[in-house]
C-alpha cells in the first residue's frame, strides 16, 4: 500500500532535517515522500540538496503559503494513503507500518488519526488521545480534537472533497476540511497508538499566532452554522461562549466571564447536562478565585 507524503517549509532550517529523517527512516518501502519549500532563503536549500535523490520530489519555489504548498504536493501525490507532516514535526518508529496495516483491516473507513506526543522547549511532553468528531456540530463546537500530524487518508478523499485545502483558511484548513468531512457523512476512525510527535515552539503558528486559531476559527463556525439543525446551532453558539469566558478569565475580566456563561445559558439551557459547560464553569471560578487573592 503506497503512502503519499507531504512536507510543506519555509525558513524551518533548525528542525527540517530532522523531519526529513523521521520520514525517511521509516524504512516503509511504499513510500512517496515530496517536499515543497516556498523558497527558503536560511539555508534549507543546503539541507534538500542532501535528500533531493531520496524523495519523489522536491520544489523549491515561490508560493501562496503553507496550504498552497500541501495541494501542491497532493496534486502529485499518487499514493492511496496520503498526510501531510510540517517541517517541524516528526513520525515516530513504525507509524506509516503501522498505519497502512490499519486501513487494511479497515478497508471501508477513509481517514484515521493516531496519538500524538506533544514536546517542545519550555513545553511538557504530553502523549495526546485524540477525539474524533461523529458530526459536524461537534467539530465546530470544538468537542472534537485531532492532531494534525498523525491524521491520515484515503487519497479518494480529495477527490470527494475537492482537490485540496482551502486557502482562505490560513489556521483552519484542515479543521474546515473535517467540517465538510462529516457533512458528507464521512466517518474516521482512531488507531491507539502514538504516530507523531508535534513540536512546539516559539515561532511556531500554534504558540506564535493561537490568537489567530481562534479568530478564524470562529469564521469557520459562523460559515457553516446555517448547514446545521436548530439545536445544533444553539449548541455550537454556546460552546462559542465558553470559549470567550476563558479567554476573559484569562484577561482577568471577570463581568466579562459571567456575562458569557449567563448568554451561553440561555443559548443553550442543555449544557448544564454537557461535561463542557461544568468544565467552563470550574476553570472560571478558580480563576476567579484567584485573582481574589492577589489583590
């Protein structure tokens, strides 16, 4: 079962080749592994130089961003299985083994995410089990989390899909794209096993720009909100409330916490009988406390 994979890079010298090298050194023999650089300029070059007879391919040109980059090695992409994995995260040992005997025996399921570890300095190393999401209510109330690196799938995807990601979806893309996934009725599947490991760092979108995440992902639900039932838009308005109580607990706006949870109620009287809206409420007070007692 061939394997298509995707490195999309920009100026990540530091870590490229290591990630490289996870990729390689699976020693999976149906592997189709291209890299697509947007014309680095901090020595990238030098480091695919060293791989450039290793790979399928190699582009070096100017581009659009991270998700012109990723269509543009889908579209050469001939594998049956294919993922992306960013120039600064890895594959653990045995992961595309390990994830083409999964779609074997399961050969009616089109997607699977695996378990992530999450590491990084001045991060913890945490080993992530991913929920997947069974509508997309539940993707866009963010009840669902699948991290990118270990997610992987059948190449007739995209052309269910469409024939890439899209690019006014800088954060979200591939979230938007699992929205639409379960709009089709189209169900993954979840490998218990750690597949990659996502590292975070300072310039990396993730801890740089999460502001940014929660900005256009809030774009995202509002885009597909009307494609949803009655209580489903109300749940996924609510849980938009929940989001924005955190963040001003964060803030140490306090009125501004309430008055979130109070509309998120009334929103969504349910939620009272939902795991998250009691979560909400515990992060909150704590915070609330807190803040009482430094002052």
């Amino acid at each position: 079962m061939k394997i298509s994979i995707i490195t999309p890079s920009f100026n990540q010298a530091d870590y490229l080749e290591e990630t490289i090298q996870s990729v390689l050194h699976q020693g999976y023999d149906e592997l189709e592994y291209f890299i697509v650089d947007g014309g680095s300029t901090d020595g990238s070059h030098e480091i695919l130089a060293r791989y450039r007879d290793r790979v399928a391919g190699c582009v070096e040109e100017p581009d659009r961003g991270q998700v012109d980059a990723i269509n543009k090695g889908i579209a050469r992409a001939t594998g049956e299985i294919v993922a992306f994995l960013n120039s600064d995260d890895l594959y653990l040992s045995g992961a595309l083994a390990a994830v083409a005997a999964w779609f074997r025996e399961h050969p009616d399921v089109d997607w699977l995410c695996g378990e992530t570890i999450f590491f990084g300095k001045g991060h913890p190393t945490t080993l992530y089990h991913p929920r997947l999401p069974v509508s997309a209510a539940q993707a866009l109330a963010w009840e669902a989390h699948c991290p990118q690196p270990a997610i992987f799938w059948r190449r007739r995807l995209m052309g269910l899909m469409g024939e890439g990601f899209r690019e006014d979806y800088r954060y979200c893309f591939d979230h938007e794209w699992m929205v639409r996934l379960m709009l089709r009725g189209i169900k993954g599947g979840s490998l218990p096993l750690p597949l990659a490991a996502y590292r975070l760092h300072e310039r990396s979108k993730t801890v740089a720009e999460a502001v940014r995440f929660d900005e256009e992902f809030a774009r995202l639900a509002a885009e597909y909100l009307p494609r949803l039932g009655w209580a489903d838009q109300r749940w996924v308005r609510a849980t938009a409330g929940y989001r924005l109580a955190l963040q001003a607990a964060e803030d140490g706006a306090m009125g501004a916490v309430w008055q979130s949870l109070g509309k998120s109620l009334l929103t969504y009287p349910e939620g009272l009988f939902r795991r998250p809206w009691w979560g909400t409420l515990r992060r909150v007070t704590a915070r609330s406390r807190g803040a009482r007692t430094t002052v």
